[in-house]
C-alpha cells in the first residue's frame, strides 16, 4: 500500500500514454516517472531525508502532481498548503510541520519573502526566470539522476494536512500511506469515482483531500490526469470538452456557478461519466440541474473530511436515482459510522447526535498534538464534530457542526434544514444560516443570502416561504442580503467569518 | 481494516434484508449478526482466546459463513480445511497451526476419529443428532450471549490458509485482515467483482481463497450470499435462477461442465452481472461458449494465489471485449508485478521469467516457517514459482509452473502453450502436458487427454493437429487418453499426479 504503486503499473501498461494533460503540456507515463525518479533524486541532493516533510504552495499543475509522488518515491511526507490562507497562517504550518523545503508557483512566489524565516530551500516551479534566492524545479530535474523508488507505504506518513476547517486555528492532521490508499480504493469499490484509463480533472485545488481522493482514485485503475490551474467554469467545460473527461470532483459552489454560466449548454460534456461532490450541502433544485447538465454523468456524494483521508460517507449514483438527495449517503465500503448520543451510546434511528467514523482511513493523529488525537480519537472512533442522525436503512442526515448548533428559546436547530428551506425560495442563489445573540431567546436564526442575478426578494418575502416549509421557530427571524459569502478554500462557508461580520456590523465586537 | 466491519454496516444499511441463502434457509443481517456475536460467545466461553486458530471442515453453508465472521468477531484466526485432503494432510494441519477445535458437518463428521488426537473440542455443525463426543452448533448459539466485536484487524492475522498447491506438502499461509481487504477491495475497485446489494452465489468451496476473494468483495459493497454445498451444474444453474444471482467464481473446471451440460440453455442466467473466474487456464473456445451462455455477464479472470490473498491480477470485462483471452490480465488496482530474468533482473518484454508480486495483499508469511518465508519474500517481493511474460502493455501470459516447464532436446516447453494447441482439436474436452522421462531427449512432451462425450480422435490426429498450431518441437510425442484428470480442491489439475500415474504405468515407479 505504497502510493508510488501507481506510477509503476503506469509505466508497464502503456509507457506511452499521457499522464498529466496541463494546457498544451502532455507528459506520457514513461516520462513523468523519469521526472520523478529525478526530482526524488534532487530531493535527496538537497537534504531531503525519509520522513522529512516537504511543503508546496502553489495553483493546480503538473508539477503539483509530480511534487507529490516524487515525495513519496524519495521516502518523504508532503505538506500542501492552503493556498487560501493568509502568510501568518502559512508561515505557523510550515513551522510546525518542520518543512525546510517550499515549492511555489507564480502565484505564490510573492509570499515568500514573509516565509523566509522558516525556509532553507525555496523551489520555484513556475514558467518564468528563477526569482533570486529560489531553485529552478526544471533545471533540477534536469541536473538530477534518477533514484530508485523507496516504496515506503503502509502506516509511514504520506502527508500532513493541514485544516483549520471551519473553526479556526490549524492543526496537522497525519495521513499514512494506507489511510490514503484505503479511503480512495473505498471509495472506488463502492461507487467507481474514476474510469479505469480514463481522463480525471483537477479544477478544484490539488492540495486539498477532496481533490486528493479522485487523483487517488484515477492513480488506482489507470488513467491520465488534465489538470487547470484553478477552478473557472469556461476552464472546466472546455477542458471537459477539449480531453474528453470522464470524470471530475466538484464542490457545490462550483456547480453553482456552472449551471449559472450563460455558456454551460453550448459545451459537450458528454464525456463525464461520474461527477464527484462534497465538502458542503447542496440544494436539491442546483443538484437536479446539474443532473441535466452532465447528461452521461453518475452524481455521487461524499461526506467525510481530511481526518478520514476523506470519505466516510457515500450516496451513490442508485442512491441519487432513488431520491435519497437530501442525504449525505451511506457508510462507504471501507468505513464504518455511528451516531452518538451525549452520553456515548448509540442514539436511535431518527435522532441527531455526533458522527463517529472507525476504520483504517482514520488518521494517524494531529501532528505534535497528542491531546487533541487523544480527544479525537477517544475510544477507537474519529469524533467529527458534525451532528446527523440516520434512518432506518443507515442514511446520514447532517444536521449541523455541532458547534454551528442555532441554540433559540431551548430549541436546537440544525443550520442545514433551515438552508434548505431558505435555497427553495426561487430568488435564492445560495444562503448561510447562523445563530446570532439575542436578549429573548438566547440565540436568533439569522439567514445571509446571496440572491440570483436579475432576481428579487424581501426579507419578509423569504421568511414566509420559508414558514410554509419548515417550523416557524426554525425560519430566520433576520434576513441580511450579501453579494458573495465567505469560502474556505475547499468551498466551504465560513460561518466564523458571517458571524464576525455580524457582530461587527452591528457593535457587538470592536475588532 | 477488519472484516468484521461488513457486518455492521449490513445491519445499519438494512436490517432485515437477506444476508444468506441456504436451501429454504434465510437470515437476515440482523438475525445473522446476532447469530455471529453469539457464536463469538460460545467460542470464547470454550476457551477461545485472542489470536488462537479455529479450524472447519465442510461443505458450503451458511454456517461456514457464520464461522469465519464468528471467529474474526472473537479475535481469532480461521483454518479452512481443504475438503478433498486425506485425513493424514488434515491432521498435519490441524497439528501445524494449533487448532484445538474444529467444525465438522455430516459430510466430514466421520473423518472425526482418525483427527481426534489434535482436538480438544469438535463442533458438530450439521443439521441430524449431534453426534456422541461433539458440541451441536445450534446449541451452542442458543446458550450462549452475544459479546461485542474485537474489531481485530490489520497486520492482525486472520487466518491460516494452507496450500499443497499442485507441488506437495501443505504450507501454511499466513494472511492478516488487511491482506484479505486489500485482495478484495482492490478486485472490486478494479474490475467491479460484486453488485452492490447484489446476490453473490459460492458454488466453489468456501474454504478456498478464490471462493472467499469475492465472498470478501460481496461483503465491501453490501448484499446476499446464496450458498450451495458444493458445486454441480443442475444446483447452480436452479440457484442463480431462483435467487437472482448477480455474480459468481467459477474455475474453469466448473465453466466447462457447465457449459457442456444439456440444460444449460433451458435455464434463465440473465441476472448474471459477473462471473470471476481463475485458478487455471480456460480452452479460449469453452470461454467463448460460457460468454454466450452468460448474456449479461462481464467474465473477469484473475490469476493469483493463496499467498496474495489471493489477486494478484485481472482481466477485465473490457479486456475480453478487446479480444486479450490469451492473457491473465494485467496487475490489479491494488497489486504490483514484474518478471524477473534469472538473474533477478526484469526479464525483457516478451521473454518468460519468475512472476514477481508486491503490495499490501502479500502474506505475513508461512506458519512455522520462516526459511520458506524468507525465501519466497525476498527482496521484498513474493516469488510466485511461475514462468510468465508480459507484452509491452503489461498484460501477463502465463507460461508453466517453473517446476512443470518441460525441458526437451535442451528447449523449454511451457505447457500452457501446448495445452492451448491441443484443446483446439474439435475432440477434445480438456487436457493437461506434463514432461515424462526420455532417454534421448531427457523429457519427452506428453499429453493426457479427456474426449468430449460423443467425440473420438487419435493420438496421431491430435498430434497432427498440434503441429498446425505451434512448433514441432512442442508438440506431444505421446498422448494418453483419460476419462477425468485429478484435480486440486480449486479445480487446479494436479500435474504431480499425472506424473506418478504414468511413472507407475510404465513401470518407472513402483508405489
């Protein structure tokens, strides 16, 4: 179970077949295994050592895939970093995960001054001059000889991720070879994410699990990998269109903003086979018109996150077809889930309490954290965090991060219903629930929505539609209306930041 | 990783569907479960600790479903017993492995006595009176409570699978739960084995790795298992009528009775989505045959062994369309191969050398055996004793057992080869080539042969028709007709049998 596995079966079935696809530039199996055998090589040349950690900062491309396996192939652990984040940000990761080595791209070399502190070796892997101070990545590959692969696998480290997910300060999450490997052969067994040697696209960012698990996934059965630099939805269809794509990862506000696009009927996108989504809910009407979008396409949903390396759940295209939209899918092939009371038992069929996930996809643990793996980790199951219940035939239903839990007038009320109820409104483009403070109730349902373009509504206008679909003490008492919210850099929505912005606005906070 | 994880997702996926079918017997997930915890039970109330071996010795059941999952849910290992075994090689491996205990049903009840001196406890697991002297299964389910799952899994070992193979004395391999996972998730991942709450029929032994790969895959992706005591054509074709059979193992052996059988055409097998067949090669023109008779079937070969848990690789749906029947496929999702010339180098594309395997499905090890362990592990890769090679896509042929290659007149003569030329000839049903002794030559190709019923030919019209096919040289210089050859408990032609038939025969032997 060693992620280099890959480029070997590549190389001996079909040397000549394109690996990576990034813009005009096509590497074959045979060459992209020499260019990693090389940048290991290089790796090693400049210190790299087995289990170091080697850190990348940059935009989606070929050398984003090279970067990873050639970490691997010389026996490294990788540290992609959000390229979302702030340099404070980066900067604590790359010092707590004690990566020495950076690569950056165009986009990122800017930063790099404000990193220097924490770096010995810079790499620049763009198309342009070497900035001063900063290693070419072709002229080492160039210069480097080959070394052989140290196939490390198994429990070793592949890679810490860092996530500070929606609720603050970064934390490391340690993902072995095998956590890695078993979630995306899961996740494939149960509900084939790639075709075998078909044409997998990167346009969400590669240094984010959700991406990793279909990059996985299309490694196992063979294949090519067409790469942009960053999810824009002209990019994707043309992409699509130009390589004939089979398959591709999607986040929900990414197919948003496809079936938005003026342009999305003029493209082929025939091709897609499976569309994989996840990291946030979805409306069911934007779900359905992106059915109709990918004419060809299975639609499969994952639920999980980066400490289950990421797939807990699925909803399988039969799942889809079935009507089970609303739910976040099934236990995977290779993962088991339950529901957990306050008190630890398992809560009955219908109720919400925490998600639990076991199997040999958890993580390793937190990077210099042994109190928050401990915690995490409590009693042989992963603690999410996230609150669901599940019915009778084992379908999730998320309710809410707990910590997202609108507590108003002794009532728990699940963020996630009341979206729902909110993204019916026809006007509604996509919206975010929050609890806010209130002198009455404790805590208030307020709604920020973005409206569609050319459409209009009130307030007033969506509280009342949304009364007609959910409990009255569930629909917002406040609605404020926003051109855009706050995303992660895996897409998903920063409710800290509405709730900052809220109390800003309205004095609760100074800051 | 444990394979106990199937059975809790079943019962949260879907309680009361059916887990096995036995005859007129069915339990469903939730009976069945709770039937597995118990037994669980009564093995550790027996004196069944953590990572002792449990043996059986049956015919196909529910209830040697029951017992492998039990003994995996009480943190056991298994000892499948090969049913076609003399008592003399069952109480070697009960002695080998330590298995005090054994199951027995009616059909092996009576090879009791001669086993008594390695038991402790014998459990009668068929449905007449317990006999005097045995534990009755039913019995103890019904006294004992249920026990929480060990969830033991991992490097943990799993089982002892012990495997005479076609070369003599049984070893004893040694596979974990994650070696048997990875085996069987990557099978799935690769080339879709089971249905997803399909219906999976063992007609082939259960006690064997090829019946218990797809038995395993079954498991991952939820679903039935309707079980036959044994494999006969009538029985099988009834059950995947009756029960909607979506897929199933056969080895070519069974393929061919199937197909040759008059009522193959009067039975409906239209719910067939696969069949996964290995273990030997198949006559191209009884598989061409079994696709006809199978219309909605992908056939998928896969070649492999009890010591890679067993795939090692696979020939897909897909690549029988694209007309590779030749080949044994190509390495597995989750498998590594090369070809290694006898100095340990890769041999060239085309010329024939060791299979070399490598991945997380290769065994711990042999029990009690470190010296053949570390001979057949090493340099990290399992040495498989076969001679193959492998085209320029990576497609395996296999060429002969290394040990069963014919040397002659100072050429190497793979079997494999001259089989597929004989069982060209109209006449011909099966046939196996074994190297006699011959003065001039030093071996000497021989060919023993099963007529189809109703067909005669020649030693001199089959040799005739060979030498139209391939070499003279390869041809058989002799050729011995048979009504049946022997097989392994697989279905595996038991070449070192042939070779002691005609030693005997001709007076070279005298046993």
């Amino acid at each position: 179970m060693y992620l280099t596995q890959s480029i070997h079966r590549a190389v001996q079935q079909g040397p000549d077949a394109p690996s990576t696809i990034f813009g005009d530039r096509v590497r074959t199996a045979a060459e992209s295994a020499d260019r990693i055998s090389r940048l290991a090589g290089a790796l090693k040349l400049l210190g790299v050592q087995t289990g170091d950690r080697v850190a990348m900062l940059a935009l989606n491309s070929d050398r984003y895939h090279e970067y990873l396996l050639a970490t691997w192939w010389a026996g490294a652990a990788v540290v992609p970093l959000n390229i979302r984040w702030a340099p404070t940000e980066i900067l604590f990761s790359l010092h707590d995960s004690g990566a020495h080595m950076l690569l950056v791209d165009d986009a990122f070399a800017p930063v790099v001054p404000s990193l220097e502190e924490a770096l010995d070796t810079v790499v620049y892997c763009g198309d342009g001059a070497v900035p001063e101070g900063m290693l070419g990545y072709e002229q080492l590959i160039a210069a480097a000889e080959p070394v052989e692969d140290v196939r490390a696998g198994g429990d070793t480290l592949a890679g810490i991720f860092y996530t500070g997910g929606t609720t603050g300060f970064p934390k490391g999450v340690m993902l072995s070879h095998s956590n890695l490997r078993v979630s995306a052969t899961g996740g494939q067994a149960h509900a084939g994410l790639a075709v075998p040697d078909g044409r997998m696209l990167h346009a969400a960012p590669m240094f984010h699990l959700a991406d990793l698990a279909v990059w996985t996934a299309q490694h196992l059965v063979g294949g090519s990998h067409v790469i942009i630099p960053a999810f824009e939805p002209i990019a994707v269809m043309k992409a699509i269109e130009t390589h004939r794509v089979t398959s591709l990862l999607l986040v929900p506000v990414m197919i948003q903003m496809l079936v938005d696009h003026p342009d999305m009927a003029k493209h082929d996108l025939s091709s897609c086979h499976s569309v994989l989504y996840g990291a946030s809910s979805i409306a069911e009407a934007v779900l359905k018109r992106a059915m109709n979008a990918f004419p060809n396409a299975g639609f499969v949903q994952a639920y999980g996150m980066t400490e289950v390396a990421p797939i807990a759940t699925l909803l399988t295209a039969q799942d889809h077809a079935e009507g089970h939209l609303r739910s976040a899918g099934r236990a995977a092939a290779h993962s088991e889930i339950r529901i957990a009371a306050p008190d630890g038992t398992d809560a009955p069929v219908g109720t919400v309490g925490e998600v639990l996930v076991r199997g040999g996809h958890v993580m390793l643990g937190y990077w210099n954290n042994p109190a928050d793996t401990s915690d995490a980790l409590r009693g042989g199951w992963y603690h999410t965090g996230d609150g669901a219940y599940m019915d009778e035939n084992g379908y999730l239903y998320i309710a809410d991060r707990l910590k997202d839990m609108i507590v108003s007038g002794g009532e728990n009320i699940y963020s996630a219903e009341v979206e729902n109820a909110v993204a019916q409104h026809p006007a509604v483009a996509t919206c975010a629930v929050i609890g806010v403070p209130d002198e009455r109730f404790g805590e208030r349902v307020h709604a920020v929505v973005v409206l569609r373009q050319g459409f209009a509504a009130t307030a007033e206008e969506i509280r009342g539609h949304t009364k007609t679909l959910i409990a009255g003490y569930k629909a917002p008492r406040s609605v404020e209306f926003t051109d855009a919210l706050p995303l992660s850099g895996a897409g998903k929505i920063l409710k800290r930041e509405l709730r900052k912005r809220y109390s800003r606005a309205n004095g609760l906070i100074d800051d």
